[in-house]
C-alpha cells in the first residue's frame, strides 16, 4: 500500500535500487528521472522500485505475456515493446479482448455504484459511437454481455479475485486490527462493516474489507462474534495475532458487559497474544460528539428546513449551492437517516449558518414557523455547534490521512484534547476567538437586545465540552496505556532507555549506540527503517513496531466506504442479496486491482 520498506535481511544499498533482470521477467524499465519503474506495456508508472510491487503489478496487468517463455521470446519481446510497436491488442485474442472488456466495464459500474440493468444501457451507448465513428470496428461487441445476470456474476467474481488476494496477503501478518463500523449503513438495511488492516514480516501494510455482516440476521453479540470469527478463520488468521479493535461507539459495540468488544477480548486472551488495544469513536468523529454538543436540538430542526427547501424551493438561486452539495453527496433523494449524519459533519452546519438570513426570508415566505429566529438561546446554540463541530471536522480531516502510524493519529488527538482545555477558559471568561460563528450571533444578539447584558450563559457551553472532554478520555484510553510503546516506536533513538520497559531497555541501548542504524533512521521513513531492522538482534522493538504498525492509523477506508454508500443510497437500497453487497463495497474501498487474467482463465474454465 503506502510504504515500500526493504526485506529484513537485504544489503541497505539494495533496498531501493532498480534492477536489470525485472526489464525482460516483468517488462519494466528505470525511468529518466530514475525512481520508481516504468511498464513498457502500459507505461504507467510503479512508484516503488520493490520487487514484489513491480511483480503484483505485471500480475495483475499483463501476466498473458508469459506465453513469450523462451529467453530469446522474451528479449525480442522486449525489444519490440521498447520500439512501440506491439501492443496489449496484438497479444489477446478477440475473446480475451471481448473478456477483458466486459469484466472492466463491470468494476466501473460497481465503482459508481451503478444498477446491475445499466449495463445494457452502456452497451447501447458503445454501440451508437461505434455505429457512428467507428463502423468498422462494431463487431468487437459481439463478445461483449453487459445483461443484469452477466454482470452480477462478474462482479461477484472480481470480490472473489480481491478476496483471495487478500488472504494470500493475510496469512503472512504478523500482527493485524480490526475496525467494526455499524454506523456507515444509512440505507434501508443494517450491516457491519468490518476492515482489516494487517503487517507482514516486511512492515507492508494492508488494509482492505474483510467482511460484511446482516445485522438482522446477526442480531445479538453472540452471532455477531460467531460471524467474525468466521471471518478471520477463512482468512486464515487467528486472535492471537489481534493487535487492536476500532469500533464507533454504539451500545453493541462497547456495553460494558454485552458489547462486542469485552466478548473480542475474552476469546482474544492468550499467553502468547497482546492485550487487545480499543478504541471507539475513531471511524465517525462527527457522529461520537455531534449527539453531545447538539444542545437544543438543532440538527431536527434544519433537517425540517432541508426537507422544505428540496421541495418548495429548490428553484432559488440561493440555495443552489447547498442543494449541489446535498445531490452530490447523496443524490436526488436524501432518507431522513442519511440526512440527519450529513448535516452533522462542519462543513455542512457551517453553509447552512451562511444561508441563515436567507433560509428565514424562505420560511416566511411559504408559511412555516421562524420562532427560532427570534429565539437567543436557540441563536446561541446553534453558533456554538457550527463552530465545535467545525473543530470537529478538522480533527476528522487530520485523521484521514493514512501512512502516518497510530502514534502521528494519537498525536492529532491529544492535541484537540489541548484545544478542548482553552475553549473551556475562554468561554469562562466569553473570549471567543475560536467560536466565529457563535461570536458572529452574540454581536448581532448584543445589537438587537442592547439592554440586555447577558446574551449568553457560559455554564451551558463549558458542560457541553466538559461532555465532550470525558468522551474523548473515554474513547481513547486504551491508547494512553500504550503511549510508551507509541512513543519508543516513533522515536526509538530519542527515547530515554530508563523510561522504557525492563524487557526491552537492553535492546534499545544497544540500538541507540549502532551508528549505521542512526544513519539508517535519519534517510528512511519508519515503515522502511523497522523493515530492515535486524529481527534476530531486535526482536522485542521489532514486536513493538509490528503491534504499532498494525493499529489503525486513519479512518480513510471507513470514511471511503460512507461516501460510497451516501452517493449511491438509491441503488443500494435495492434488493440485493448480502453476498452482492459486499462484493461492491470491496471494490469501491480495495486499493488492490483484480487480477484480469486468473478471471479471464476462471470464464474459460467454466465455459469450455
């Protein structure tokens, strides 16, 4: 995925260095500018010079050049490649062409989140250009079936291409986390998505969809666990290799005594096992505070105002642009769920305060109440939640930058705990230069009410954050309880050996004294500098860095998966059977490609 480390026992000057051989095994050549590698096929470009990164690449793109198996086959090969004058068209017959075609115009369609019936639609469409522009080339349609049923069976055949990919991968973890997200469905259905995010011996993360589980069928925690369970033993993993757990923070997640979690925990325990770090609130940081600062109820109320407005004054030009992102994000229609969680992330609340003067002037307008307006509590509440949850929104952005480690994610969140520590003394004594929005409404308020001297009371807001404080203390504590390891893991070399576990003071003292490591630790990135690590010398760092490392870092994947689902709610809300539901959600959220020919090879098996 993001990091390309070296293998454990490679030479240092080796790690990153293009080699001569891959040009004729996987048709790559060193680019100009010399980093990365360069396919003389589809002359894109591998940005890590690794050998297994060139090798899944000419795997999953153009394994069908195998056939050229001879030395002198493969030379002239290259050759050929190199002069421009072979392509992928010159190589595939007209059925592997027509194969090829189909199954990548299935992937588009599920990564747009498009009906299964579309496909004829598309095929019509090839079929007009080609008649108009290309007449001498309609023919290549004949092999190609976009019909509901082709098309649902290819797709179902790509999940299980990057399925199988991702248990090849699986087996080789040294340690792996889970993230369980209940709170992404905002369709007629609930499931639970649950990722996995594995380290192999190398530090190679991967992070990938796992497994999708109907909740209505999987209703209590017992059956819920019995399917994970599952899951991880097709995948070839056990729990003894389970690091850490990433969950919203719903009831069935993190009961006290019921929820998912302590039951994960208690099968988790083993002699030979971590203790199982948790986390809540990580993969929708909106959804974990937004229901503590909404003070007065103000998400209900705008939802009412974003219903009027989609139906009786969609034709106003000043609100085109919340109607624009509204569509974008969800389309033409917006479910009461779906609406209530969008409107909960800042960015959102804070178009929708811009417009406040002229969402009052609609209101009056078709007839309907505007006592809010006229309401300074009500006022007050809802400048305070634009500005908290817009707070919020930036912590969430923080996190969804992926490759930065867990230690970098609970840095991010330490930080927002500092800045949660200054709005409490600063609306104790009503400075409120962070809050724009609230100080925007109690400057006018100060306007209107000018024999009013208290526009506002500031106990109200401090409990709200107070609230806010203990979720996160809550939420995130298992984290403090490995800050060490954290900590020694992101700066091995500046960390104070008698602040360190016994267990491993020897090791670090003597990593810290090697001045070739020293070198190492200042060029390379830590995914890279861990990777080449010695195990036999450093066994008990390197456990650390494999526990670290397997710990989610972002919430990027969960976060791909909402916006899948929030744009394309109208599809996904069709009837579709949970197998085909996870099999689209693996495609949108996967950053692995299928491996076209393995799936070309299954339609020629099944098909003889």
């Amino acid at each position: 995925m993001w990091m390309t480390p070296k293998r454990s026992k490679m030479e240092v000057d080796e790690a990153l260095i293009f080699r001569p051989e891959w040009t004729q095994r996987y048709l790559v050549v060193e680019p100009p500018e010399g980093n990365g590698a360069l396919c003389l096929v589809c002359h894109r470009l591998v940005a890590s010079t690794r050998e297994r990164d060139v090798r899944r690449h000419y795997e999953a793109e153009h394994e069908f050049y195998e056939r050229y198996v001879t030395e002198e086959e493969r030379a002239a090969l290259v050759e050929r490649l190199r002069q421009g004058d072979l392509s992928i068209a010159d190589v595939l017959t007209p059925e592997e062409k027509a194969a090829r075609a189909g199954l990548g115009l299935c992937r588009l369609l599920a990564l747009k989140g498009r009906g299964w019936g579309e496909g004829d639609f598309v095929y019509q469409c090839m079929e007009v250009f080609l008649r108009e522009v290309l007449p001498d080339h309609i023919g290549v349609l004949e092999g190609i079936d976009l019909s509901p049923e082709i098309t649902r069976q290819r797709i179902l055949s790509i999940d299980n291409n990057l399925r199988s990919q991702l248990f090849n991968r699986a087996r080789n973890f040294r340690a792996y986390s889970l993230a369980l997200d209940d709170q992404a469905f905002v369709a007629y259905e609930n499931y639970l998505l649950v990722f996995i995010r594995g380290v192999d011996s190398d530090l190679e993360v991967q992070e990938d969809l796992l497994t999708i589980i109907n909740l209505t069928h999987h209703f209590s925690v017992g059956a819920l666990m019995s399917a994970i369970l599952e899951a991880l033993q097709t995948a070839g993993l056990s729990l003894q290799r389970m690091v850490g757990l990433t969950t919203t923070h719903t009831l069935r997640m993190i009961g006290e005594n019921s929820g998912l979690v302590s039951y994960m925990r208690e099968k988790a325990v083993s002699p030979n096992c971590w203790n199982v770090i948790h986390y809540s609130g990580f993969l929708h940081l909106e959804l974990l505070s937004s229901y503590d600062v909404d003070v007065n109820q103000i998400i209900n109320t705008i939802s009412e105002w974003i219903v009027m407005i989609k139906t009786r004054g969609v034709r106003r030009p000043e609100f085109q642009p919340l109607l624009t992102e509204s569509e974008s994000e969800h389309g033409e229609r917006i479910n009461g769920r779906c609406l209530n969680n969008w409107l909960r992330r800042g960015k959102t609340l804070k178009l929708i305060f811009s417009l406040r003067k002229e969402i009052e002037a609609f209101l009056v307008s078709v007839g309907a109440t505007t006592v809010h307006f006229t309401d300074k509590q009500w006022l007050c509440d809802f400048g305070f939640l634009v500005d908290i949850m817009d707070h919020l929104r930036e912590l969430s952005e923080e996190l969804q930058i992926s490759g930065v480690f867990a230690a970098t994610a609970f840095d991010h969140i330490c930080t927002f705990e500092g800045k949660l520590n200054l709005f409490q003394r600063q609306i104790e004594e009503q400075d409120l230069t962070d809050f724009p929005a609230f100080c925007e409404v109690v400057d006018e308020l100060k306007q209107q009410f000018k024999e009013d001297q208290k526009i506002f009371e500031p106990d109200r807001y401090q409990m709200v954050i107070c609230r806010l404080q203990k979720d996160f203390e809550r939420h995130f504590k298992d984290l403090r309880f490995i800050k060490k390891d954290l900590e020694l893991f992101a700066n091995p070399f500046n960390f104070k050996p008698e602040y360190a576990p016994i267990s491993v003071r020897v090791e670090l003292t003597k990593l810290q004294g090697n001045t070739n490591l020293w070198n190492e630790y200042r060029v390379k990135d830590l995914g890279q500098f861990y990777a080449g690590l010695p195990s036999e010398s450093y066994p008990i760092i390197k456990g650390v860095a494999y526990k670290v490392a397997s710990l989610f870092d972002s919430n990027q994947i969960c976060d791909k998966a909402f916006a899948y689902l929030t744009r394309n709610q109208h599809t996904l809300s069709q009837p579709l059977t949970d197998e085909h539901l996870q099999a689209l959600f693996r495609v949108a959220t996967t950053e692995m490609d299928p491996r076209w020919d393995d799936l070309m090879r299954e339609r020629i098996e099944s098909n003889p």
